[in-house]
C-alpha cells in the first residue's frame, strides 16, 4: 500500500472511532435527556457520514476491498446509533 492508502485507511479508521465514543460517551452522561442525547447523536451522525462519503470516494479511486468492508461497518454504526435513539426515546 502507498503512503495515502495508508493515511486515508487510519483518517477512515479514526473517524469511526471517535464518533462511536463521542456516542458512547454522550449516552453516559446524558441519563435519557433527550436534548443532550440529540446533541450527541447528531455529531456522531455527522462524523458517521463524513466518514462514508470519505470511504466511497476512496473506493472509487483505489477500488479496494477494503474500503467496501469498512462503507458496510459504517453503515452498520448509523443504523445502530439511530436504532438506539429511536428504541430509547420515541
């Protein structure tokens, strides 16, 4: 892999790290407010997302599958942030 191949992956890896713990962290100290919890949903959302545009753009230029696997673990922590704040409060 070259050197941008390479920096893309860990700039990819560490959105979706940070906007799961930014989540992680806005559900433990929100206790159910949903205010606070929207907060914190909506940035995650955003990180979520900005990550998978990244993903997608990445894919059609290095066409690896790599970047396919890590568009559906995107995907995948969308649904489930979303899942949560629909089951915990509507």
């Amino acid at each position: 892999m070259d050197q941008q191949l390479k920096r893309r992956l860990v700039v990819t890896l560490g959105g979706l790290l940070m906007s799961t713990l930014l989540f992680m962290f806005g559900i433990t100290i929100s206790h159910n407010n949903i205010i606070v919890d929207s907060i914190y949903y909506g940035i995650s959302l955003l990180l979520l997302i900005t990550t998978l545009l990244s993903c997608i753009k990445t894919y059609k230029q290095y066409k690896k599958i790599l970047f396919v696997f890590l568009i559906i673990v995107d995907i995948a922590f969308i649904l489930l942030t979303s899942i949560y704040m629909i089951n915990n409060h509507f």
